[in-house]
C-alpha cells in the first residue's frame, strides 16, 4: 500500500519534502492511495534513496515502464511546458493540511546523459524562450526518449526567461510529438491494471511509432547484375584487357 511506502521512507528521507508532508497526513495518505488504485496501480517501488537528488516528490515505479509520482501542489503547477515531459494522467487531492498532485509517468532512460546534453537542452529551451531554473542545469533532471530525443523530466526544472511571455499553446506541438510517440499509452485507457504479471524491472516504456518499429534495421539492397558489355568497363582496365 502507499502508506507502506511513506512509512518506510520516511525513516530514511525525513529532508523530502513530499515524504516529510506526507508522513503524518493520514487522510492524504489515504487519499493518494486511493487515486491510484482507481487507475489500477497497488504495488510500488521507490525511485529515491538516501542519496537520491530528488527532495520535492516522491516517485514509485509501478511496473511495466510506469512511474507514479506525488508532489505537493505548491511546488509544481499543472500547465504543460516545452520539452517537459506530461504526466498520462493526474489528479489533484486537498486534504486538512496540503494539496498534492497525484501523476502517472511514463518511465525513461535516465542512464546516459552527460554535461553535453544538459548544454543541447539549455539551446533548446533558449529557442522556445524558457531557460534551467537555478541550478537546475543537471544530467539528472534529464532523460532519453525512445528514439534518443531529451527530456525534461522534472517540473520545476525549466522556467520562462525573463520578458517570455507564456502562450496557452506554446507546448501543443510538443504534447502532440510526445503523444505520437506513445501512442496508446497517453489514450483514456491506456494505463492498464496491475496483475501478478506487471514486471517490475526498471525498463523504459515503450515507443509505439512505426519508425521506432523498424529502428537499426538496415533494409534490403536490391543487387542488380552486371553487364558483361566493354563498355561498363573503365578506360584504363579496357586498354590493358582487364575485367571490372
């Protein structure tokens, strides 16, 4: 159960602060549990440790390529953002003392970024006018879609630059290639219930575009005979009687 979860952690990460709100508000810890059973999810794997860098949420890997996330409402907003991964699903609880954002993800590869790809993405982010919030400019705040595209995976990590003016639409095009990408996954019923099959090994969810079906395959070189006429042959292998 997730109040299992809290439990347990809160032990280990008292300086995290969804697992610090969370500890003693037992009606959101009920609450939270609640929501993501409605969505089929019962079983969780904690994505933090003691020397984990995240010190905002609380995210649980849920099996087979999902990852469900808690955070306090005051910390992260809801609007979709450029190059910020979107959450398949979400819900807002209010409970006595906090409001908390209850979201389902889809779980990336994290394992190969480097200092360049934190550099790519700032580039990126200047084109759509948004730059990293303070310090925020770190490897593990990135990840790698299925086909190698960067990711921003947390939040509050990007923010508009100075004199940006936010526009309602300005992530449609983004939401539009995320959604493509996972096809069913981001549908109405693309989150399945767990069963005694859901594997937890920590493997990325998988693309569903067809260019990804055929990904590293080489196609078929069509080979087409050779004429045996002199002509085909260079001058220099015709004047000395040489074949091609």
């Amino acid at each position: 159960m997730f109040a299992d979860a809290v439990g347990r952690l809160s032990m280990e990460l008292p300086h995290n602060q969804a697992v610090s709100d969370l500890a003693y508000d037992y009606r959101a810890q009920n609450d939270v549990d609640a929501v993501l059973r409605s969505w089929g999810q019962r079983r969780y794997v904690p994505l933090i440790s003691v020397n984990s860098s995240s010190q905002i949420s609380l995210p649980l890997y849920a099996g087979d390529g999902l990852v469900a996330k808690v955070t306090p409402a005051r910390y992260e907003g809801t609007k979709p953002k450029p190059f910020v991964l979107p959450a398949i699903k979400r819900q807002t609880i209010q409970s006595n003392y906090n409001e908390y954002h209850i979201q389902l993800f889809p779980f990336v590869s994290t394992g190969t970024i480097t200092k360049a790809d934190v550099e790519h993405m700032r580039r990126q982010l200047d084109a759509v006018g948004y730059q990293f919030a303070n310090g925020d400019d770190r490897p593990d705040n990135l990840g790698r879609l299925p086909g190698g595209e960067l990711v921003v995976l947390d939040y509050g990590a990007t923010e508009p630059k100075p004199g940006h003016r936010v526009r309602v639409d300005e992530a449609d095009e983004w939401l539009t290639k995320i959604h493509n990408l996972y096809g069913p996954l981001y549908g109405s019923d693309g989150v399945k219930p767990q069963t005694e099959a859901t594997n937890f090994a920590k493997r990325p969810a998988a693309a569903t575009l067809a260019l990804h079906q055929n990904f590293n395959q080489q196609q078929p070189t069509k080979k087409t005979a050779r004429k045996a006429d002199n002509q085909n042959r260079p001058i220099w292998r015709q004047v000395l009687g040489l074949g091609r």
